[in-house]
C-alpha cells in the first residue's frame, strides 16, 4: 500500500503542476498573444481565464491602457529662422498586437516607445518648420498640435499601435540666443515706434498746414471787407464834408483850420514857437478868419 502511493503521488504533483501551467488568466488592463515556437497561436484581448499548451506555448502580455510618452528637448528652426526649443508630450495605444510584435520583437514597448519618439521628433520639426515662430509661440498651437498628431499617426500604424493625441509642453528661445532675440525684438520695436512717430508728425504738419492756410484765408477775407468798409466810410465822409463845404465854405474853412490848430497843439506840455507872420496863423489874420472867430464867439440867437 505504501509503495504505491509513492508512486502516485508524485504523479498527482506531475499533473497538479501541467494543469497550473496550462491555465492564464489576462487581466482588463492587459493583452496578450500566446506564442508556440516563435510564432503568434492566439490572440487574447478580452479579459478572462484560458489555457495553453504546457512548456510549448508561452503567453506575451502588454499594456492595453493608453500610455504616455514624453519627448526629449529638441530644437526646431521656424520659417523665420528663430531657434526654438520644444517639448511634445504623446498618448498612444496599442491597437494591433500581431502587428506590435512583429514590428517590436520582444523589447515590446520599450522599443515601441523609442520608435515612436523618433517618428515625433520628426513630425515636429516637419510642421513647426513650416510656419514662422509667432504661430508657435502663441496660445493657441491647436492646429499645428493636431498636425503632428496626424503625421506621427499616419507613421505608427506600421508599428501596430495608434497615436491619440500630442501636445506641446514647452515652446522657449535657446539660452544662448535670448539677448540676441530680445535685442532683434527690440530694434523691431524702436523702428514700429519711429514709424509711428513719423506718420505722427506727418499728420501734424498736415493739420498744422491747413489750419494757417484756413487762418490765412480767414484773415484775407476780413482785411478786405474792413477795405471795403473803411472805403465806403472815407467815401461817406468825403460826402458829408463836400456838403459841409459847399453849404458855408469860410465856416468850413475856418473849422478845418481850427482842427489843425488844435492837433497842432495837442498835449498839455506841448510848444510851439512861430513867428507872428508865419503862415499858420495867415487864417486868424484875414478877414475871413475874423468874421468867423466873431460868429463862433457870437451868442447864439444874438443874431443871423
């Protein structure tokens, strides 16, 4: 009886192990292949428990969840030819484990992940290079973002595996080209300054023209109309003098002798010295001159 349960169980053992390592199970976040000799049997990418032929197929698991993969700092040069440094963050998937396996080999994703930075890289520089710096360093990079996404897909079907998304993490200037950009955008900026100063003054010389040439038209019309008034009143009163004249012409004449006397004689320290004969005083002294210095000192209503 003894012996043979020594034989027994050992068998037991035998059969206990060859039924353990027959059976798998794949977890939800994974995925596997089951390969026998090298070559892909099946393909499991539900959860689940399953079994396999012992010691001649081996189960190969990956990562089924979205992975990310951050890419080395990589310098590009825009249409403008400003050196830039960027950064690009990926997520990706596997979509084909076949594919994926025979793309990879067995480093998987290590290889995957290293494929992939280079399809990346090269992306970027493709749709970076084609647009000048201002558009990439802006907010709003959607569109250059899904560009790389597009191409870097398009690359990594052969890979078995599908790019999701990609971002730009980091868009900066070189370190060693940071005064040499800051002193281009400032020149760039003192000659946006200068041109707006000059079509400033420009503007101003154009205002300041007008206005002088508005002032001196205005000036113009006003010296002629005050002509044409001073005219019209010399000519008024050249009018009222001829009537005046001819109405008493020796009162006339005796008051335009007395207003010459008296702006002659104007001021309160004001002398003249004449002689008596002098003809400033050949009015006073004729006969006219007296009959109307007797008529201005005679009452009125004494007479005619």
């Amino acid at each position: 009886m003894n012996n043979r349960w020594t034989y027994i169980l050992p068998g037991i053992v035998i059969l206990a192990a060859l039924a353990l390592s027959s059976v798998y199970i794949v977890d939800p976040r994974e995925k596997a292949l089951v390969l026998q000799f090298g070559q892909v049997t099946q393909v499991r990418e539900k959860p689940g428990l399953y079994f396999k032929v012992p010691f001649l197929q081996q189960v190969v698991r990956y990562d089924g969840r979205i992975l990310g993969l951050p890419t080395q700092p990589l310098e590009v040069t825009p249409l403008d030819d400003r050196r830039l440094v960027v950064d690009a963050f990926a997520r990706w998937r596997i979509t084909n484990l076949v594919t994926f396996r025979q793309a990879t080999g067995p480093e998987g994703v290590r290889f995957a992940q290293s494929r992939l930075e280079q399809i990346l890289n090269a992306a970027v520089r493709q749709v970076l290079g084609s647009v000048n710096s201002d558009a990439i360093l802006s907010n709003d990079r959607t569109n250059l973002m899904n560009q790389i996404r597009d191409l870097s897909r398009k690359e990594a079907d052969s890979l078995g595996i599908d790019v999701i998304d990609v971002r730009l993490t980091r868009t900066d200037l070189p370190d060693q080209n940071l005064a040499s950009t800051y002193g281009r955008m400032k020149a760039e900026r003192q000659k946006e300054a200068a041109q707006e100063l000059a079509l400033g003054n420009q503007e101003a010389q154009t205002i300041r023209a007008t206005a002088d040439r508005n002032a001196l038209e205005l000036t113009s019309a006003a010296q002629k109309k005050a002509e044409v008034i001073r005219g019209q009143a010399d000519a008024e009163r050249n009018k009222i003098y001829a009537g005046a004249y001819s109405k008493d012409p020796k009162f006339f004449a005796f008051y335009r002798s007395l207003q010459a006397y008296k702006t002659a004689l104007k001021g309160s320290d004001t002398t003249m010295v004449l002689s008596p004969n002098s003809q400033f005083f050949d009015f006073l002294n004729s006969e006219a001159g007296r009959a109307g210095s007797a008529a201005a000192a005679k009452p009125a209503g004494a007479g005619n």
